[in-house]
C-alpha cells in the first residue's frame, strides 16, 4: 500500500479518491500541520476524495487547527475511526465544531464500516 510519511503522520492512499491519514502517538496537531497535511493532500489527489481519521493513536489538536483542517476544498467525506471511548469522545467533540457542521463527516467505531460509509 502506497503512503506519504510528513512530519507527525502518514497518509496512506486507499484509492485514487480515498486516503487514510494515521497521527503518530503523543503529537499535539497545530496550525502549521494542518498546513502541511493539506499540502499532501494537494499533492496525492487531483479532485475531490474522502479520508479515514484513524484515531487508533492518541494525540490532541488545537481547536485552531481542527478549524482550519475542515476548510480544504477537496474534502468529499470524512470517517473517523475512533476504536476506544477516549477516541471517540475526542472524534464526537471534533465533528461537532461549527466548522465542522459543513463537512460530511461521522464517526465509527469500525474501520470496516468507516471504509464502507466512505466508499458508497
């Protein structure tokens, strides 16, 4: 499986359309990564596409960033895999930011059904 190593995180891409990003263990996501992980996305995907936020590590992210993650255009859907309460907790209050409300975006405690979800 193909993947993009930055900074904190790997992206992994699923499908043309479809990618996976994995935040490595302990990060604290600010502003400028978002950055970044949006210039990754600029680079792997040419249109739109959805993502899988594997939450299977645990990290924190600025409530700056976690605006500012939710304006790239090319976003289609987000699934976030959320496999433990702490996670899903975190991924609940993510998805329910006002920045947020715009996105296609739900949380599951399933990658399979995340993928699934993601690929209808």
């Amino acid at each position: 499986m193909e993947f993009f190593q930055i900074s904190f995180a790997k992206v992994y891409l699923l499908a043309a359309d479809l990618g996976e990003i994995v935040v490595d263990e302990g990060v604290d996501i600010s502003v400028a990564m978002v950055d970044e992980i949006h210039q990754c996305f600029n680079a792997i995907f040419s249109g739109s596409f959805s993502l899988l936020v594997n939450k299977r590590n645990s990290y924190s992210t600025e409530l700056e960033a976690l605006i500012k993650f939710g304006t790239h255009t090319g976003i289609d859907k987000i699934a976030v895999f959320a496999p433990n309460k702490l996670a899903k907790l975190s991924a609940d209050f993510a998805a329910d930011i006002p920045s947020s409300e715009q996105l296609n975006i739900l949380v599951f405690t399933s990658r399979e059904e995340a993928l699934a979800w993601l690929t209808q």
